[in-house]
C-alpha cells in the first residue's frame, strides 16, 4: 500500500519520532528520518505497540516488552520478533510505499 504524507491522515509522519497504525502494521518516522513499518500487535499478547523516538524503539505498554526498530526483541517478556515491512519513499517526499 502506499501513504499519501500530504493527507491530514499521514502529514505526521514527516515528523521524525511520529507514527501512525494502518491495519495491523504501526509505520513510523525513525531517528534518522527513516521510515519503518512493523506488524503492530506484540509478539507477547497482541498489544499495539508505539514508537519511543528516545530510545529509538517499539514499546509495549501492557507488559513492557521492547523492539529494536528491525521487530527483533530488545526485552521481554516476548519472545517472537515483528513482522518488518519494505519501505520506500518517493524522491518528492510525498508518498510512502510499504510491501512485504
């Protein structure tokens, strides 16, 4: 699928340490200005984890488990790396692509 950035919906994400979900995957602008798109629900118990642009990683809040920015598991209690998704975006800035 590709994200409009100009959309009220996405706009954020041009913003490094923003991050939007978009059916089961959370997409973020990274430390960096990387854009990353992971499978959303914790590996744990299936929680919507969020984006610490302070730590650079994924967080659960119900158990804290946490995720580098590539899915693997930084801490438990998961165990079970997320999904990492492709990411591109186009040379005007505008749109971003997400593929398996």
């Amino acid at each position: 699928f590709t994200l409009d950035l100009t959309s009220s919906t996405y706009q954020k994400l041009k913003t490094v340490g923003e991050f939007v979900t978009v059916g089961s995957l959370i997409v973020a602008n990274v430390r960096g200005g990387r854009y990353v798109a992971l499978s959303r629900a914790c590996t744990h118990q299936g929680t919507t984890v969020q984006y610490r642009l302070n730590n650079d990683d994924f967080y659960c809040s119900n158990h804290g488990s946490e995720f580098r920015t590539d899915g693997t598991v930084e801490q438990g209690p998961a165990t079970r790396a997320l999904t990492l998704y492709r990411t591109e975006l186009t040379a005007n800035g505008n749109s971003l692509r997400v593929t398996e």
